[in-house]
C-alpha cells in the first residue's frame, strides 16, 4: 500500500519567509510524528501527534515552529520567519499507534538562503 | 531513554554476513532495542525490533544477549544496496504514550558493502 508522503521535496527560501510541509501518513496510522535532520547529523524530534490527544511539542526549537493535524490523516509543519539554521530536511513518520514502529516519508529538504 | 553505542563504521563484503554490534548497558526491563537505517537521501526504513527473544524477519536477524546489553543485527547475505547507516536504539515500548514514542536517533553505524 502507499506509504508515508511528504511534499513539497525540496524548498528553497529566502531567510524571513514562512515555509509550510505537508506530511500524509499511511491511512490508519493514528500516530504521526515530524522529525528534523541537518545534514550529517541524527534525527531530532519536533512534535508528536496521537489520535485527537494534544499534540507533543515539547521538540520543537522554537516558537517560529508550529504544526496542526486534521483527525488522523494530514498534517503540516509551518516555520514562520526562516533562519538559516532551520536548513535540513524534516521527516514525517506515522505508526499504528503508539509504541509501534514507525514508518517515515522521504522528507522535505529545507534551503534557507 | 537507555543510551546506545555503536561502531561508526564498518565493511562487509557483498554476499557475507553482515554483523552490526550495539551496546545498551543501561537499558531498563520494558524498553525495546529497535533497528533502523537511513540509506543516503531516503527517509529512516524500520528493520526489525525485539525485547529480549531473538527476532527474524525477512529484512535481518537480531541477536539480544541474556542480560540484554548488548544486541547484534545481522543482514545474512548483504548486497550493495545495504550499504546505508544502521540505527540501534533502545525505547519503552507496549503502552506508553506520548514522548515515550518518539524516536532518539544517534550517530550509527555506517555500513559499507563492497564488491
């Protein structure tokens, strides 16, 4: 079945832009998580969403970020007032529910200039 | 979370066995050790994950020591195209909820298959 989709997969903005990514989760996975990776380095949790439960946002770096998930299918990711520090590529990962092993999308690679 | 230690890197031959090490010594009662890897430019790919049985599944083996401090994957026949960075990492599992779930990625183990 379709997996974990991300759009766009590659943005490129110029510092002070807000830049919104988009994550679908593979149906039924009531779990989604975003994840940030700059480049060389390992995964850094952003936030957690689980079913209609408040979100966990306790990663996410500061209060440019935001994100919003409608039910258990779509999220995004929105980052007002880019730095250049925020260039990496996000992940998105959903899973049955939680505990269970997730499953990440190809990501969106994130260009300040 | 119990924090992990991985070789950075390693070779192995295409055809051969594979064994990728992971020491956990901290790890608590209900925390599961999970395998992932990162093949360049994709998203992380689930491998396998155990509690303290040995697992197989048609992707690797994973090998839990008794005392659980230790665990090894192995990829029985590695080909090229396996050639990626290998996470090991320990984490609550069952019901748990909320930063629980999260994954807690370190540097791995890059892994090199050659010709």
């Amino acid at each position: 079945g379709a997996g974990v989709s991300q759009s766009p997969s590659n943005k490129v903005t110029e510092k002070g832009k807000d830049v919104e990514l988009r994550c679908d989760p593979i149906s039924g996975h009531t779990a989604l998580y975003w994840y940030r990776q700059r480049l060389g380095q390992g995964l850094e949790f952003l936030i957690y969403f689980q079913g209609n439960s408040a979100p966990d946002k306790s990663g996410l770096p500061s209060d440019r970020f935001s994100a919003e998930r409608t039910g258990e299918s779509v999220s995004t990711l929105t980052i007002q007032r880019t730095q250049q520090e925020d260039s990496a590529v996000y992940l998105c990962a959903s899973s049955q529910s939680w505990g269970r092993e997730q499953y990440f999308g190809p990501g969106t690679r994130l260009t300040v200039t | 979370d119990a924090k992990t230690t991985q070789p950075p890197s390693m070779d192995c031959a295409e055809g051969r066995a594979a064994n990728l090490p992971c020491n956990h010594s901290t790890i608590s009662g209900n925390e599961y050790v999970y395998w992932y890897r990162q093949i360049h430019s994709q998203g992380p790919q689930y491998i396998i994950h155990g509690l303290k049985n040995n697992e197989t599944n048609e992707m690797a083996s994973l090998i839990i020591t008794e005392d659980r401090k230790s665990s090894t994957l192995i990829l029985p026949h590695a080909t090229l195209r396996d050639t990626a960075v290998y996470y090991c990492i320990v984490r609550v599992g069952g019901s748990v909820t909320g930063t629980a779930s999260k994954l807690t990625f370190g540097t791995g183990t890059r892994l090199q298959v050659t010709l």
